[in-house]
C-alpha cells in the first residue's frame, strides 16, 4: 500500500511543479458552516485513541499556546457495576455573535447579531472488551427575528456506536456506527464542533495498531443536518479512506492517506461539468502530513500535502494543497509563542478546458485554520498567518493573529467556510488579493466543567473586493465579535 501512495505522489508531482492551473467551477462541496473547537497540542504520538472520549474533543488544529494547567477534574456522572463503567457526558453552549457588514455583498450586508445555543447529552458505556456510546445534540437559534434560524436542529441522534476494542486478542479495534471523525490535523475529515451542527458520520472503522503505527479503514456517508426530521445519511455518497500514522522518532510522527469520495449527480444537487452536462463525481485525495517538535518541544512543525485525481461530470480532477507552520515558544513567563502558517490549494484557471483544478477539501475544519472570520477555506486560496499566543495565567489564553488571503486563480470563484460563492471566478482574471484578517481571542478556563471565550476580527477587504464590488458601493471592514460561555458535566 505504501508503494500505492509513493506511485501516486510522483504522478501528482508535476502538477504540483506547475502550479499553474486553469479555471472556475467551484464545486458543490459537502461542508456546512463549519468550525471548530479549541485546540490541543500538536506533536502527537502515535494517537491510539484508548477509549473513544465521551465529549468530543477535537484533535488539534491551530495550537494554543501551552494548554492551560491540564486542569485534572473526574466527569461528575461516572458509576461503576461490576466491570462496567458507565459515564453520562453533557455540555451546554451559547454564543452570541455579532456581525458588521460580513458578507461583501453589494448592499455591505448590514448588521446582525444572534444567539446560538448548543446542548449534547451521551452515555458511555465501557467494558474490558469494549465500549458503546449514545448521544443527543440539540442545536437552537435563540435570535428572535431570525427566519429562518440559523444552525438549528432540534435534538437529533449525534453519535450511536458500538466499539469492540482488540477483540481474540488482535491488535484491532472495530467501532461501527455513528460516531464523529477527525484525522490528522482534520484539514480534510472533521467533526468540527464551532458550529451548532456537529459533523457525524455513518461508519465501519477499524484501527489496526502497531507498537509505533496505526492505520485506521472506514468506509460510510456522512450524516445530514435535518432541522425537520431525523438526521439521515447522505445517501447520494460513499466516504472511504486509509489513513497511517507511524511514530518515526520520538517527536516526529509521519502520516500518509488516500480518502475517496463517490457522489452521485441528482435533481436537488446536480453535479455539472465544464461542457455545461451532468454527471457523477469521483474524488480521489491522496496526502502525506509530517508533525513533530525539536528543541526540547519549544519549536513545532507541521507540513502537509493533498493531492486530488477523478473525474467530475466529463471533467478530469486534478488539483492540489499545501499547508506549513513553524511555531516556537519561549520559555520565559506567560510562555509566549510565535507561529507561521502557509496555506495554499489550487483554484481553476480555465472554465473550458475540462479539468477541474478546484481542490476541494472534502469534510475539513475551516474554523480554526485560515482566520476567525471563516470567508475562506483550503479552496483556491493562498494564505499566510502570524500567530501570537500568550499564557498570562494558568486558566488563560490569548491569541492575536493577522492573516493575508489571496485567491490561488482569480479565473475561479472565491468560496466561503461554508462554500458559499463570495465572488465568481472571473473570465479575464484579475487581481487575486482578496483581503487581510486581524483576530483576538482569549479563552478562559478555570475548570473542565466552565469555559469562557471571546474573540473580535476584522477583514479588511483587498483589490479583489474593490474590482468586483456593485458600481458605487464601497466595501467597508467586516467585524466579527463574539462571546461563548460553555458548561460541561
Ligand atoms: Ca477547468
Ligand atoms: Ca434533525
């Protein structure tokens, strides 16, 4: 298999040499308005997730500066009989947010402020031979005039697995069932948890576990919010994929995956090709990600590569990503931290020209990564970051960062967090300056069972806005101010 990946990067390497790629068409891409939760450290050793956790904690993204004082606390619900262990999880959220003149459309998009609440309620069971979890999630818009509410899915079925863990003593676990993924740095699967709706997926999973590896197989649909119903399956979609963790020394773990993704063209979500005609989509995404520390784990980094190969509709797919940070922290009080990320993923250079080079980045997280603000995400983008983070107290964090976005191929559209179209590709290109995004954030957390978090942004729209913004309209900053407070059991 791993000779398969190899074959795979150096067919995809000179596209990666020629970067540049031809156009528009972005692609209905799977992702709600997505997001994310905070963030843990980076250097992992080889995850071998014991137990899958009852709340879900995200595996890390954009890091903190050192976590707070690992603040130790037992869930408050945990009950033994015999040799069951049983944990009742639950976690309630609100979050106001305000938003100025977000969405660059020709009116400036006003002023609006709402009121999310997130509530999810689980039961974990556990026993030598394994374990099964059950849980509800209950998304609500609070925000009176709002029509229609905004993340709303009244309580639904978030997670329902069954886990048998090393089952006749082999070094395997098998977990089916509905259950929340994240892998690698969850660029490309996620169970991203910003938002009110929290990705879930119907799957098989196995990990197979080495002393110093684990490669997990899984194959399934992932699972559509439904305001009005119960949360089906995507059914117009297969999600498969292998991914390989190999602890290489003690602070470097490499990683390697090939997910594929099959969607079939249907009435409600047509999938059409450059020639203007319908037809099934078949995305194959490749990587290698490389995580690790040195220094004394005062200096991390991170490096990942995708590449993507298929067909859509009558189209070819051939396009690609990039993503690399460097962060060093210093070891002085309040251990401030500096990081430097880049992120690039291709956009469409010719609409015409059947091939799609639209990285599209499948069930990824765009929350955390590309700035606060989520106008963007691993879509023809380019983007650089500074990150300060800073640690004034045991229980506190704080981050300030500054972001410069830049579409990949201004021929291709600029889409959204969400994969809403911000700006159409355009047919003479263009300037591909998009914008640059100021954040802060600071978290508080003086207990497991009690969370605060605010943040403020700004994005200060680029050349890009400018040409392409309605005759006459000028386009101001969008803010973006929030607060959170979260309580779990
Ligand atoms: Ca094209
Ligand atoms: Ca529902």
């Amino acid at each position: 298999m791993k000779g398969f990946w190899v074959l795979l990067f150096l067919l995809g390497l000179p596209s990666l040499a020629s970067a540049d790629d031809l156009a528009p068409t972005p692609q209905p891409s799977p992702e709600p308005p997505a997001a994310v939760a905070p963030a843990a450290p980076l250097v992992l050793p080889v995850v071998i997730e014991p137990a899958a956790p009852a709340i879900a904690t995200p595996e890390p993204v954009v890091q903190p500066a050192r976590p707070a004082k690992p603040v130790k606390e037992k869930p408050l619900l945990q009950y033994k009989t015999g040799p069951a262990t049983w944990t009742v999880s639950g976690e309630t959220r609100a979050r106001s947010e305000y938003r100025k003149d977000f969405a660059f459309q020709p009116d400036g998009g006003g002023q609006h402020a709402f009121y999310l609440l997130c509530t999810r309620l689980g039961l974990l069971a556990e026993l030598p031979v394994g374990a099964a979890f059950v849980e509800g999630l209950d998304g609500r818009d609070l925000t009176d005039e709002a029509s229609p509410k905004r993340q709303y899915n009244p309580l639904d079925l978030h997670q329902a697995w069954v886990e048998l863990r090393k089952p006749a003593k082999m070094p395997v676990n098998l977990k089916v069932g509905r259950q929340e993924l994240n892998l690698g740095a969850r660029l490309l699967i996620s169970s991203p948890v910003w938002a009110n709706y929290v990705r879930s997926y119907d799957l098989v999973r196995a990990t197979v576990l080495g002393s110093r590896w684990k490669v997990d197989a899984f194959g399934g649909r992932v699972v559509v919010s439904d305001p009005d119903a119960f949360d089906p399956w995507k059914d117009s979609e297969e999600l498969w994929g292998l991914y390989g963790t190999l602890q290489a020394t003690e602070n470097i773990s490499v990683e390697a995956y090939f997910l594929g993704l099959q969607t079939r063209t249907t009435a409600a979500a047509p999938i059409k090709g450059e020639d203007g005609k319908t037809g099934d989509l078949s995305r194959y995404t490749p990587g290698l990600r490389l995580v690790g520390s040195a220094l004394d784990h005062a200096l991390d980094f991170e490096a990942e590569v995708a590449l993507q190969r298929g067909s859509r509709a009558n189209d070819d797919v051939s396009s690609h990503a990039q993503h690399l940070s460097v962060a060093y922290r210093f070891a002085t009080p309040m251990a401030p931290r500096v990081k430097v990320e880049l992120n690039r993923a291709s956009g469409d250079s010719d609409p015409k020209d059947g091939t799609s080079q639209t990285f599209v980045p499948l069930y990824g997280t765009s929350h955390d990564p590309y700035g606060m603000v989520d106008f963007f995400r691993w879509q023809n983008m380019e983007q650089a970051g500074l990150i300060l983070s800073a640690h004034p107290h045991a229980t506190i964090d704080a981050f300030v960062e500054g972001h410069l976005f830049a579409l990949a191929d201004a021929h291709d559209s600029w889409v959204d967090t969400g994969g809403n179209k911000l700006r159409a590709g355009r047919v003479n290109g263009g300037a591909r300056t998009a914008g640059q995004e100021l954040d802060a954030r600071v978290a508080w957390t003086p207990s497991r069972h009690f969370k605060v978090d605010v943040g403020a942004a700004r994005f200060l729209p680029g050349q890009l806005v400018d040409d392409t913004q309605a005759a006459g309209k000028d386009v101001g900053p969008a803010d973006w101010v929030y607060l959170q407070v979260s309580g779990v059991l």
